[in-house]
C-alpha cells in the first residue's frame, strides 16, 4: 500500500458510495463523497478555487443522473491533470471504459467490487501520480 491519500468518491447509489469510502478508507485514505457528479464539480471547483493540493485520487461512477463520470472526467482532465481518474462500470460495459480511458481516465474498476482489485487500482493509481511528480520535480532541478 502507497502512504495515505485524498481520494473523491462519486457515486449516486449510497450503498456502492459508502462500500467505496469503506475499502478506501481501510487502507488510511481520507475520503470525500460525493452523491453525484454535480456535487463532484462543486467539490473539486472549491478545492480549487481555495488553492487547496487537490484530491490524489477521483474514483467515479460513470453513469450518474446529475452530471456523470465522464463529465467529471473531463473537468479534470482540464482543470487538475496530475489527478487519476478511476471509473466505475456496471460489469460488462467494457466499451464505456474504454472510452473512457480514451478521454484521459486512468483505469476502470468493474462492479460487482473486487476489494482486493479495487485497493491494487487505486495504489496503482496513486504511484503512479506520485512518480509523475517526482519526475517533473528531478526535470526542474
């Protein structure tokens, strides 16, 4: 397991949202949740706007009524590039992944959870951005 992280969770249905912050916070993360991505938009435009590090990590359903995965997808990938993006799909909806992965998520966990799968993800995840920030660290100096 990575050191502890700022992770956002995003899901509409409570029961997978709070099983989410559940596994997540297992492992020492500290948790946001959000009930949809409209809430997720607000969440991350604060954090934002007060200058705050941001979330290391955003895990989000995809299909959401109030603005959806992707739509949180795309407001970081423009606004906070160095946080991965891990979307939820219903098991078999590989094509929505790989769009997704396509528009710049990191990677996709599938429901039904597999816990142990979704903590190899998420510490996969969150290597990885910290690499990426040590690598542009190294490049400065």
């Amino acid at each position: 397991m990575t050191q502890a992280a700022r992770i956002l969770v995003i899901d509409d249905d409570p029961a997978s949202r709070g099983l989410m912050e559940q596994i997540l916070a297992e492992d020492g993360h500290e948790i946001t949740v959000a009930a949809d991505g409209a809430e997720a938009l607000r969440v991350l435009a604060e954090e934002r706007s007060r200058g705050g590090d941001g979330f290391d990590a955003v895990v989000s359903d995809i299909r959401m009524v109030e603005a959806d995965g992707l739509e949180v997808l795309d407001w970081v990938v423009k606004n906070a590039v160095e946080t991965p993006v891990l979307l939820v799909t219903a098991f078999g909806n590989v094509d929505g992944a790989v769009d997704a992965i396509r528009r710049g998520a990191y990677d996709y966990i599938s429901k039904p959870y597999d816990v142990n799968a979704i903590k190899l993800v998420v510490d996969r995840a969150l290597r990885h951005r910290r690499l990426a920030a040590e690598n542009r660290r190294l490049k400065r100096e």
